[in-house]
C-alpha cells in the first residue's frame, strides 16, 4: 500500500524524504513523489517507477526547504502515470497533500467542486481540492472541516505556502506515526524511515488531527477537542519495522486481512437492496441476465479461491460455473459464447498462464472481467473491467490475504447475480450482514495464534497429510494443504471428503496426518464420519470445528474452533486457522518462510 513521511525541523527535508521512501519501498508502489516548502514556494518533484527514477530527476535542481512532505503510490483509483503521483496540489500550488487510503465518496465530493481544474484521476486529488475548498486561512481547520464529509479511509499529510511553519496529519483507517526529534518532527506511515532519527514516537488514533510545527505538535480530534498522546520508545530495528513487529511478512500478512477485508467490500454493499454494486462489471442488469455460464480461470491460490466463487454461483444464482487451472483452460478447447463470463484471478496481475487463459476466452468471444489485487496490471488492462480486490501489497510468496479478498469479491459477485435471479430480499440481506461481521470473526480466530502455533509444532513432525473438506470447505481443504506445501515443504494432498474410500484411505496410517474441517453445516455428518474412518485408520486427526460444539473433541486428537458463519462464507474463516497452521509448522522446520524455496510471487512465464 502506499508510503507517506514528511519532515519540519531545521535540516534540510529533501535528503530525509529521499532516504524515507527508499525505507518504505518494501510496502510496494509504482510511483512516487516530492514536495519542499522553499522560501513560501512549493517545488514538487514526481516519477512513474522506482525511486531511483525521483532520484534522477531531483540530482540536478536543488529543493532547499526545511519542510516537506512525500509519497510511494500503490494505485488503487487511476492508473501508474505521473500525473496520479502524489504529492497532489490545490489552489494553484498552495496547498499539497499526500494520501493512503481510499476515499469512498470521491465522486460527490468531485460534484462539490464545480470548476476545479482536475490533472489526475485519483481521489487523492478530489481530497486536496475539498481541502482548499474550505481554506480561509487556518490549514488545520480547513482539513478538519473537509474531513468530516469525507466517507472512506486515509492517513494524510497537507502543507500550505501561507502556512511555512506548519504540517498537517490526519488519520483514519490508514496509519500514521509521529516521530518526536529536536525541535525536528516525522510524519510516516510507519516508523521504518524515522528510526535513523528518533525513536520517540507518537502513533495517532483513527479519526485524530496533528498540528505539527517546528516546536510543538497538537493533537485533537475532527471536533477540535485536544487529545492527550503517549510518547513510546521503538526498540525495534528497521527489518522489524518493515514488518511491523511481526517476524515475517506471511505473518504481518495473515494479520492483515481483518482491516483490508474491510476494504475488498467497503463501498461495495447495497444493503436496502440486499445485493452488491460492484461497478467494475461493467454490465447491465440485462446483460447480466443473459449470462449463461460462469467460468473462472486461475492459478494456485487464486484457483482455490475461484473454486468457492463456483459454490456461491450456483447456489445463489443457479448459473452452471466451471473453475479451470489457467494452465489447462487454453489448451482445452474449451465450450466459451458470448453469453459466457469469464472471470480471470490473480494477486499479481501477470501470470502468463492466466494471462493466456484470459486471451483465449476474449479469442472465443465470452465476457472477460477481472478480479486482481495490482491495479495496472497486464491482466486488469487486458481484460479492461473488473474487480479490484484491495488487498494491499503482498509481498510473501504464500498468498494469504489475497485469498480471502478474492473469496469475498466473488461472493459479492455471486449476491450481485443471485439477486437477478432466485436469491431474495432476505437472503441477500443475511448474506451481508454477515460479510459486514467477518473482520471481527477473524480477529477471534486470530486471538488463537498461540494455540495453534502448539498444535503446528506438534504435527509439524509428520512427514505426510490429508486436508479434508466437503461442499464449500473442499476448496479451504485445497487451500490449506497448498499453504502447508508451500511453506514447510511437507508432503500434503487434499480431497473432498467422500474421496477418502476411493483409493487415497489406503494411505491412512499412524504415520499420517488428517486435517479436517467439520464446521457445523450441511455436510457436518458426513464430514464427521469421514473423520471417523481416517481415526479407525491409525491416523493422528485435527479438525476445524464451530465454537460450541460439544462433540468436537471426541472425534478428533486435537481441535481448532471458528466462530459460526453462514455456509457460504466458512471459507473466510476455516482457511485463517489453516494459514496459521502452515506457517508455524514452517517456523519449526526452519524454512525460508517469506521465499520458499522453487517459487517466485508471481509466475510470468507459461
Ligand atoms: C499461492 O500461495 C502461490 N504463491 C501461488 O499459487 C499463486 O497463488 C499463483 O501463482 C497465482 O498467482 P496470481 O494470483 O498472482 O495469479
């Protein structure tokens, strides 16, 4: 996501912003940018790339100015140009502003702003041009008085040429830090590029306000009541800092997912209607009626998430849908007209297998949308609609927070076509009610991490497994064994549950291991029972189950209980425990978590 650090202080900014991007590069980004308040002048400095590219173009002008603020943009509105590149400038350079977040109400604001010149697409710049809309002299209150119409999420820094002493913060949903210096002041978004500095740090709450000059800092909130701030001290070293505290970026990555799962459908729910508005289709209610068929074209991860998109289709639709591997939908020849939709998904963007896929299914004249987390990429500008997923940059090769996006992005999908056909006003309604709670439900699970941690020690010993799971936990099961793959390289299969009789039981021994999930729904009997076989079997058994049941710990060596959810949505919960479960179980055999070993974040070649 993107990066923000400002400076004011008696040091020249330019260096200290240079090096503070430099430090936030592992967040991801496609572009950045520089302001430098100079003698009541803004200079302002922006490059599409890497920050070598700002670099090069700074080397040889001079931007003196004791005050500053600058960006790495990861795009989530507007595409990678220079123009979308922050800082964002308003009253005809007065006023700049940096931005991460998303603002939900863009648009209506942009109506507000009527005969404001636009030079980007972003609503970073609708953010700064509402500020000045409200400027009359005092930058903080303008800030302050915009930000209480603003719907969405931001962490923010504003200057003001009136203003040469002054830097404004703001935050919600996107977090900001404070770095407290000598008679010097750091704004960023996380302490990485201040601990050259300081380590005294202030970290501002959702929905507060820091009027920060050379000697002092105010913090209030959006009705300018002063609030009172501790001052902590970082004992952590720039490598942590990436990461947040945590470990590893599969880890920070797995903790991610309650706030970003907030963004994938932020915006997105017509609760009065009990259906989505994902506009990105980019089709009408008639033609979205005319769609016969469904077929999503993915790899890895993706096809595992792709693979709960095909229960939630039908279910709630009724309309036939097919999960291909990308790899083998090309070469297939598969059944496509023009009354097919073909989803293609992927976090990066630029799997050459889907990209393929997604070229083949255009070639035969079917309906190409996309669901990709890296907006601007190969196959979010190929398939020219679609949906993107917010997730966030993912930087471990074990993808973990882009799973459940994509999961809910195609469960909205699956509400949005149901309401078109046999899904009703309730159901559609139950059904988002009960995506709004799942951030807090994953929290729960998460609040287990050190209980699972045990339990991945104890099987990480075991040299083979079996996941298990039936209906829509078959894909989880999928997924759960492609994580513990992936990251603790031990042998795992996965199988629907009624597989198990068919040829792969005879493997069961006291040698293996069985994950199961037996949440309580349709199939939990069926689940049960086929636990039940691979116990009798000799195997050593840990199953998923639902909070409260009783019976839970009977039929299984050891259990790890999820909060209740509708069925369709178990996938959202059941695989966090199993992303957990990998990930300690390759902790404890010592693997290179983050970069296992044979794989690359994102394949580009066939
Ligand atoms: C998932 O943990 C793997 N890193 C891999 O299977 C990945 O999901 C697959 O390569 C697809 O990548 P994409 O989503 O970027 O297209």
């Amino acid at each position: 996501m993107c990066g923000i650090i400002g400076y004011i202080g008696n040091q020249q900014a330019l260096p200290i912003l240079l090096q503070g991007l430099r430090d936030l590069e592992y967040r991801g980004y496609d572009s950045a940018g520089i302001a430098v308040m100079d003698n009541g002048k803004l200079q302002r400095v922006r490059a599409v790339g890497k920050i070598d590219n700002l670099a090069r173009k700074i080397k040889n002008d001079d931007y003196p100015g004791t005050l500053g603020i600058s960006h790495t943009r990861w795009a989530t509105h507007g595409g990678v140009t220079e123009e979308n590149a922050h800082p964002h400038f308003a009253m005809n350079g007065k006023l700049a502003l940096v931005h991460n977040g998303i603002i939900e109400n863009y648009r209506e604001l942009k109506e507000k702003l009527k005969g404001v010149k636009f030079n980007s697409e972003t609503d970073s710049e609708v953010l700064a041009h509402f500020i000045g809309s409200y400027y009359t002299g005092d930058l903080v209150a303008a800030v302050r008085a915009a930000l209480s119409l603003v719907c969405g999420t931001y962490g923010l820094l504003a200057v003001h040429t009136d203003h040469p002493d002054e830097m404004v913060a703001a935050r919600l949903g996107s977090p900001l830090v404070l770095g407290i210096g000598e008679n010097e002041y750091y704004a960023a978004s996380d302490v990485t590029p201040m601990l050259a500095y300081t380590k005294r740090v202030t970290f501002l709450d959702d929905g507060e306000i820091a009027e920060i000059k050379r000697d002092s800092v105010r913090i209030s909130n959006l009705h300018d009541q002063a609030i009172k701030k501790s001052v902590q001290e970082i004992s952590w070293n720039k490598q942590q800092a990436e990461k947040q505290g945590f470990e590893h970026f599969t880890l920070k990555e797995i903790f991610d997912q309650p706030v970003v799962f907030e963004d994938a459908i932020r915006g997105r729910i017509d609760m009065p209607a009990g259906t989505a508005k994902l506009g990105g289709l980019d089709l009408s209610e008639d033609q979205m009626r005319q769609i016969s068929r469904i077929v999503i074209v993915a790899c890895g991860t993706a096809f595992n998430a792709g693979m709960v998109g095909k229960y939630a289709f039908e279910r709630l639709a009724g309309i036939p849908t097919e999960v291909d591997v990308s790899s083998e939908f090309s070469y297939r020849d598969p059944i496509i007209d023009d009354h097919t939709l073909v989803f293609a998904i992927s976090q990066s963007g630029e799997t050459a297998d889907t990209l393929m896929a997604l070229r083949e299914a255009k070639r035969k004249g079917a309906v190409v949308r996309g669901i990709v987390n890296s907006v601007g990429s190969t196959i979010a500008r190929e398939v020219g609609a679609g949906t993107y997923i917010h997730a966030g940059p993912e930087l471990a090769v074990a993808s973990t927070k882009a799973f459940t996006n994509m999961v809910a992005i195609l469960l909205l999908y699956a509400i949005q076509f149901g309401r078109l056909h046999n899904t009703s006003l309730a159901t559609g309604q139950r059904l988002l009610k009960a995506l709004l709670e799942i951030p807090q439900k994953i929290n729960q699970v998460l609040k287990q991490v050190e209980q699972i941690k045990i339990k991945a020690q104890k099987y990480s010993k075991y040299k083979n497994f079996f996941y298990l799971g039936r209906g829509v936990n078959y894909p989880v099961a999928l997924e759960g064994s492609l994580k513990l793959k992936e990251l603790s390289y031990i042998h795992s299969e996965a199988y629907p549950g009624g597989e198990m009789k068919h040829g792969p039981g005879a493997l069961i021994s006291k040698d293996f291991a069985v994950l199961g999930i037996v949440t309580k729904n349709q199939l939990y009997d069926k689940m049960k029972s086929n636990i039940a076989e691979a116990v009798t079997r000799g195997a050593r058994v840990i199953i998923v189950a639902t909070e409260g049941d009783k019976v839970a710990s009977e039929i299984a060596d050891d259990v790890i209980f999820v909060p209740k959810t509708m069925e369709l949505l178990e996938p959202l919960l059941n695989t966090i425990p199993l992303q957990l479960f990998a990930y300690y179980a390759a902790v404890e055999l010592g693997t290179d978590v983050d970069r296992p070993r044979n794989l690359a974040k994102s394949v580009t070649v066939e």
